[in-house]
C-alpha cells in the first residue's frame, strides 16, 4: 500500500511539473550561423523536457515577426524565408496578441505559478484567499533569436545588445559569438521597459531535450548572470505575469519571453 501511495504521489509530482513547465515557446533558426546570401529559415517551437514540437500558434496572433540586421534594416518574415546578404549579427524578433487563454484547475495553476517562479500570482491568490480557486490567464509571446552570418569571429555590433521595446524582454549584455568567448553571461530582463527584478531565468540546452542547465532569479537591476555555456544550441526563458483588477476575461496578464542562440565549440 505503501508503495501505492508513492507511485502515485510520484505520477502527480510528475504531471504537475509538466503542466508547470510546457510553456516554453521559441524561435528555432535552420541553422545559428550562415554564409551570406544564404536563406534564413525557421520553426516556431513549443515544448519542455518530455516533449517539443512545431507551435500551433495561428498566424494572426503574430503581430511583429521581423529579422533586424546590422545596420538596424528590419524584414519582415511573416512572408516566409529571407536571403541574409550583409554579414553579422541578425536578431529575429517575434511579438503575439494577448488573446491566448489558460484555465488550470487550483493545483496545477499553483504548481505552474511556483514552476515559473511568478510571485505576484502567488502573492496575490494568498491575500485574497483564492489559493483554492481554480486560475485564469490571458497571455502573449516574445521570442528572439540571434543568428550570425558570416566568419564567426567577425566584430558582433552592439545592435543584438540593446532592447527593442519588447512588453518582456531578455536582453544579453554580451554577444555568445564574440571572440574570445566571454567567460560570463549577464541577460538583462526588461518588463514593460524596465528592470525586473525577482524574475525567474531559465538556460536549457536545445542540443539535449531542454535540459535545465541553470537558473537564476534577476537582481535588482533586473540582471540574471549565468557562466557561458561551451557550445552548441540554447533557450533562456522567462515568464511573468501581473494580477488583473477591472478585467472580466481573466484573472493575470502572463508574458511568455525567450531568445535562443548558438555557442561556438
């Protein structure tokens, strides 16, 4: 009986982990690095450790889906594949609505609100006694992505380094293609334009099923810094959400944010 009650405290656990962290959203590029002229192409992926498929999302959710270049030209990709002609850093930018809409029951909304580290619900549903109520959310996506064409030990501009006025925004201090590779990887996350700070930052490995490799909570200047990872493909994420008050549809606002990007071996 004993033995019972474990297996199924275990299949609870691991259903509630599932529902906390199959919200992981990304750009993923044909390839991280081009030659020039080459064609960018793309898949809009969802998924967690247990599962990762293409995202489902309708393209009329999409409202800002672009490549900006090194001198700052942006193109639009909701068109479909684009040539990259002029050498160095690309950052793919995607924006959605936020008429995506999620019902959880009490527990699993819970266990997602501590998956993801999102205190404000949590704080919220506890002062107002609805730790017991089952949760509402309306949420959007951010997704970027750096891509390089071109020698990878060319100069990256600071252009991939600077926000673009994204509503949750991952913001690298440092480029992972420069040279030499810097030792550390500071990300700044910008809410709304400015520093989050409390925010919970997740690397995952794209190379091995989204394996969590680290995570952080940002500082007060909003800065969550992991070590370099030594090469291959990666996703850092970030969700965050705020308490509606005058809203009917739903009880918090959620941001889903990413940016993926490859490390030279």
């Amino acid at each position: 009986m004993k033995r019972r009650i474990t297996a199924l405290v275990l299949l609870v656990a691991l259903c509630l982990s599932r529902d906390g962290t199959a919200h992981a959203f990304w750009v993923q590029p044909g390839d991280f690095w081009l030659n020039p002229r080459a064609a960018l192409s793309w898949t809009l992926q969802v998924g967690d450790a247990f599962s990762r498929q293409p995202s489902p999302i309708p393209a009329h959710r999409i409202t800002r889906f672009e490549a900006i270049g090194p001198a700052g030209n942006a193109q639009d990709l909701r068109g479909g594949a684009i040539r990259l002609a002029e050498p160095g850093a690309y950052l793919v930018v995607l924006e959605t609505d936020n008429r995506a809409y999620s019902h959880q029951s009490a527990m699993r909304f819970n266990a997602y609100l501590e998956a993801e580290g999102l205190t404000p619900a949590l704080e919220h549903r506890t002062r107002t006694h609805r730790m017991h109520a089952d949760g509402f959310e309306r949420y959007s996506r951010v997704a970027k992505s750096i891509v390089l064409v071109g020698p990878r030990n060319r100069h990256v501009p600071d252009r991939v380094l600077r926000p673009f006025g994204l509503r949750l925004e991952i913001v690298p201090a440092v480029s992972p293609y420069a040279m030499p590779r810097p030792a550390q990887f500071p990300l700044r996350v910008l809410y709304a334009g400015d520093p989050l700070p409390g925010a919970l930052v997740k690397l995952m490995s794209l190379d091995e099923d989204l394996a969590i490799a680290d995570e952080r909570r940002t500082n007060a200047a909003g800065v969550a810094t992991f070590a370099m990872p030594n090469g291959g493909s990666w996703l850092v994420s970030v969700v965050w959400t705020q308490p509606l008050t005058n809203a009917t549809d739903a009880d918090y606002e959620t941001t889903f944010s990413s940016l993926t990007f490859g490390v030279p071996r």
